[in-house]
C-alpha cells in the first residue's frame, strides 16, 4: 500500500483545492460516480481516488 492510498480529503480540503463553497463540495461528494465513503457523517475521499477521478474527466474532455 502507498502512503498516498492513505490520505483522506474532507468537503473543507475540497472547498480550499477547488476553490468552491461548502455546499459545492457536499454536492460533490454526492454526486453519482464521485469516490466517496462516508464514516457516520462526515464524507471523505481518498487522495488516490481523487486524483483517478479527475484524470477520467480530464480525459473524457480532450478527446476528439
């Protein structure tokens, strides 16, 4: 296991890396598709799944 599987983002770690509001991030973390666990009722995503994410769409975005 990577010490990178290991760090967890919150909806406030996603409002600072995105720039978005709170409830931007919250409606991120309920978005179909989104990697995100909940632990009673706090949301996080791991790092690694994050990153994954965004490459996927990254992708999807630049092909012709």
């Amino acid at each position: 296991m990577d010490s990178r599987d290991l760090v967890l983002y919150t909806a406030v770690d996603l409002q600072r890396i995105f720039g978005i509001s709170k409830d931007s991030a919250y409606r991120l973390f309920r978005t179909s598709g989104f990697p995100t666990f909940r632990v009673g009722r706090r949301y996080y995503v791991r790092r690694v799944d994050l990153e994954k994410w965004i490459m996927a769409r990254v992708k999807k975005s630049f092909m012709f």
